[in-house]
C-alpha cells in the first residue's frame, strides 16, 4: 500500500494537468484541488527518494512544533533554516502551530494542551471519534506569520493500530510537501509508541496542491527519476511525547537520488 511513486505521479498529474493559478506570493502556481496519499506505516517510513529529503529538518521542525515554541531561535540553534524567511527581527513567528498545539488560548487566560490531551485520549478512551488537534484559531490568524497549511490532524485506533489524517489546505508540492509526509508519520510512530499501539497508516490530504513556475525544472529533473524502495524508522521510546530528541529518531536504509534545489516562495 505504501508505493513509492504515489507522490511522484500526483506531481506528475499536477504538472501536467494543473490549472494555472495567480498566488499570494506573486510567483505563480499550476494546481489541482483534492487529493489524498496513503502510506502503510508498519511496511515502512515514507521519506521520498526522488530526491534526497533534509529530514534533519524535518525532525527539528517536528520535535519544535511539540515543544510549543513561537520563536525560530531553537531552529537556528540547530541550523535549521526553513522558517527565517517568515520570522520578524526578534525571531518571533506569532501564534503558530506549537503555540495553538500545547497553549491554544481560551480567551480567559488559561490554554488548553491539545498534544497532552490526545495521549489522554489515545490511553483511556481509543475509540474516540474526537481525536483532534487543529492549529486553525480563527480568532489569530492574522497575527500569524503564516496561516497554518497543515492545519488538522485526527488520530484513529483500530486492531490496536494507530492511524493518522492530516488535512493540508496549501501544499507546496516540490518543497512542504515532502517535509509535511515525514513529518506527520514520524508524529504517528511517536503517538503509537507513547500509547502502547503499533503503527496504522498516514493519510495525507491535500486542498490546494500545488508547483510554483519556478520549481518546474526541479520537478521535471525529480519525474525523469525512478523512485526506490522506501526506507524504514527506529525510534527510542522516550519519558513522554514531549521528551524525544533527535538522537531518538534513526532512519535506516534511505537511499535517495541527489537533492534538487529550489526557491522557497515567500
Ligand atoms: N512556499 C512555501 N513552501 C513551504 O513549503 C513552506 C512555506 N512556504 N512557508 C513555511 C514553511 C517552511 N517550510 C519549508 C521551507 C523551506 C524548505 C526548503 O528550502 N527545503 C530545502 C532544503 C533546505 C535546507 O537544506 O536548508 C529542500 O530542498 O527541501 C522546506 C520547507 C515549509 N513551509
Ligand atoms: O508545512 C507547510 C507550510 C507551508 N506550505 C506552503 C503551501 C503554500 O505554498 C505556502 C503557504 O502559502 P499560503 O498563501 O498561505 O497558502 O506554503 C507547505 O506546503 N507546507
């Protein structure tokens, strides 16, 4: 179920048949509306191998979502650069996915820990049809840096299997979208192993997704590829959700082509 090459022909079915869009960030997009991949995460972890993915990255962008921060200085430390472009002079990105995650405001000063609350959940209650965490709070988006794009996931158990959705409104396919599948199934190794489950599938759902005009060439160069078997995940059970550190996390066996590089849009 978890093909290697699902992404690559949604890549494909875009560039070729997308509609050609204007967007916010003034470069131009072709784009398709609705679609949906699907991986088996018991067979193995989908990092794409059409091009080698910074999963570094992607494991310091995931492990600082979880500790709640809105600030890009705990990336920098790390030199992880991916969100420079959005931050303000004090490094500051307002609201953003950590914060609606562990403080989502109640408006009467207290927050509400949405990542605490579905480990609750996920341990006494697994059939819950509740399992949400959503980063859209109407009421700040606009002091976000960014609307969030992955910006609901819901969290479901079944045969002691936990599978994970996640509904992404924008998807940057060259660039986010690579990082947002890994992300998202690194998140659901982590919430199986947290509550005593093994791992189900990662459903990936897309909105707008998208190629900007100018990471046309890379995706042409990506498609002339052929995709390899995907790699797998070995993961140390840490304290809690809160507590895994990059050192935790190990991918074996990836083998990708070369990196392509590519202008982020801003
Ligand atoms: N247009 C756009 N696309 C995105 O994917 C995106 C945004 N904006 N804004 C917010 C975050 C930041 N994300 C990013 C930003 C940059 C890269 C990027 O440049 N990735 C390079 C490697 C970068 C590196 O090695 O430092 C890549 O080749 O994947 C990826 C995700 C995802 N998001
Ligand atoms: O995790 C992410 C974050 C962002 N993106 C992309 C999707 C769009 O190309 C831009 C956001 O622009 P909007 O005008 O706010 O839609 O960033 C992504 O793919 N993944």
């Amino acid at each position: 179920m978890s093909r290697p090459g699902a992404y690559e022909d949604l890549l494909r079915d875009i560039a070729e048949n997308g509609a050609v869009k204007t967007d916010r960030t003034g470069v131009g997009t072709r784009s398709l509306f609705g679609r949906q991949l699907r991986y088996d995460l018991s067979e193995s972890f989908p990092l794409i191998t059409t091009k080698r993915v910074f999963l570094r990255g992607i494991v310091a962008e995931l492990l600082w979502f979880l500790s709640g921060s809105s600030s890009i200085t705990p990336l920098l430390e790390q030199n992880v650069h991916i969100w420079d472009e959005w931050a303000d002079a004090e490094g500051e990105l307002g609201p953003v996915y950590g914060v609606q995650w562990r403080s989502w405001p109640r408006g009467d000063g207290s927050t509400i820990d949405q990542i605490a609350n579905l480990i609750e959940t996920l341990r006494t209650n697994p059939d819950s049809r509740r399992m949400i965490v959503t980063a859209w709070n109407v009421a700040q988006l606009d002091e976000m840096a960014l609307a969030p794009c992955h910006l609901l996931f819901q969290v479901y158990v079944a045969d002691n299997r936990l599978s994970l959705q996640v509904y992404q409104r924008s998807c940057d396919m060259f660039l986010g979208v690579p990082f947002n599948i890994a992300s998202y199934a690194l998140l659901a190794h982590m919430l199986a192993q947290q509550a005593d489950l093994e791992v189900g599938d990662l459903v990936w759902t897309g909105g707008d997704c998208h190629i900007y005009h100018n990471h046309v060439e890379q995706v042409r160069t990506q498609l002339a590829r052929e995709p390899r078997p995907f790699p797998t995940l070995e993961l140390n059970r840490a304290a809690d959700i809160f507590s895994y550190t990059p050192e935790d996390i190990r991918v074996i066996g990836y083998d990708p082509h070369p990196g392509i590089k590519a202008p982020v849009a801003v």
